[in-house]
C-alpha cells in the first residue's frame, strides 16, 4: 500500500522555485532544497524523482505566476501606462526577492535548457508575456496611442528586450537613476505625440 504524501506538493514547488531563481539550476544542491522546502531528500526524490524534476516543476509554476501576472494587461482599455507600470513592477520585484533577473531568460543561458520540456517551457513562457505585449500594442495602436513604424510584435519585442536588458544593467551594477529615465525614453519611442506630451502622460 502507497504512504500519502505527508507533505504539501505545491508548497514544496513554490519553496523550491525560490531556492532556483536565486541561486539558479547548477547553484542549488539537494541540500538547499531539503532545507528551504522542510522535506527530508527521499521524500523529495519520490515526488519528483531527482533535483531537474523538481525544477521542471517549479518552471512550470513560474510560468503559471507570470501569466497570472499579466491579468492587468488583458483588459481591454490598457494601454503604454499599464505596460511601463508592468515593466517597472516587474524589476521592483525581481530586486525585492533578490534574484536578479526572470527566470525564463536565466534558464535560457543555463545547462537544463538542454533538457527538451525546459526548452519548450522556456520558449512558451516568454512567447506568453510577447503575445501579450503585442495584443495590448495593438490595441492601443488602434486606439491612436502608438505611432511609429514598429509592428504590434515588433513593438513587444522590444519592450521585452528592454525590459530583460534593465534586469542586467540593475544586475551588473549599472546605474538604477538610469532605469525611469530609459523607460521613459522606450515609451516615448512607441507613444504618438501630442503638443509638448505623449499620450501616456497626459494620463498621470
């Protein structure tokens, strides 16, 4: 007869995404794990079979928090101010649990991406938060918010690689004065001018 699990699985995921995100795959040890998630290392190895397991797991569950993330984003009136407000709430977060950067694109330089569920993972978590950028360019395009020659996916594109790029200027020591200002600088690329304001901030 099988034991149940004497141990709560999702807390145990979110526990261990913690651990992964900080340190990530290579700089966490089983040790680290049976430590942060309070569960004794065969217990851990039976429900998730060894340490990529658990990882792929809490991959997955990033993903899941990341979507529900975006919620804002899905409505149907946001605009360049509901994207500048992600992205800053985005690199708020990441410094206030210390894990430098999302870890989607840490995952991407490291060794587990070899793994084929990681890779798609990966691949399917940041075509996510793309997809959604577009969707809110483009309706904000046809509102008559956005100018410019960018496509709605040339525009997400963007915002993503300005977004992921501030996570490493703030990583690498840069100049945090420098992030509202290269925001801003980002958003007023995109925003159709008015006289003297861009749309985004005539909405403050």
């Amino acid at each position: 007869m099988v034991r149940p699990r004497e141990f709560d699985e999702c807390e145990a995921i979110e526990r261990g995404l913690g651990v992964f995100w900080r340190r990530g795959y290579d700089g966490t040890s089983i040790a680290e794990l049976v430590a942060a998630t309070g569960i004794q290392r065969q217990s851990l190895y039976n429900a998730f079979t060894d340490k990529q397991g658990l990882f792929r797991a809490a991959l997955t569950h990033y993903v899941a928090r990341v979507k529900a993330s975006l919620a804002p984003l899905e409505r149907a009136d946001a605009g360049l101010l509901e994207l500048r407000h992600y992205m800053s709430g985005v690199l708020e977060l990441q410094q206030a649990e210390g894990v430098g950067a999302c870890l989607l694109v840490k995952t991407a330089y490291g060794p587990e991406v070899a793994h084929p569920d990681v890779q798609s993972t990966v691949e399917a978590g940041a075509g996510m938060v793309r997809a959604c950028f577009a969707r809110v360019l483009e309706a904000a395009t046809a509102r008559g918010e956005v100018s410019g020659p960018l496509s709605p996916d040339a525009g997400a594109a963007l915002l993503y690689t300005s977004l992921n790029g501030l996570s490493a200027l703030i990583r690498t020591g840069g100049d945090r004065r420098h992030v509202a200002t290269i925001l801003t600088s980002t958003f007023d690329s995109l925003a159709r001018r008015t006289p003297g304001k861009t749309k985004s901030e005539r909405k403050r």
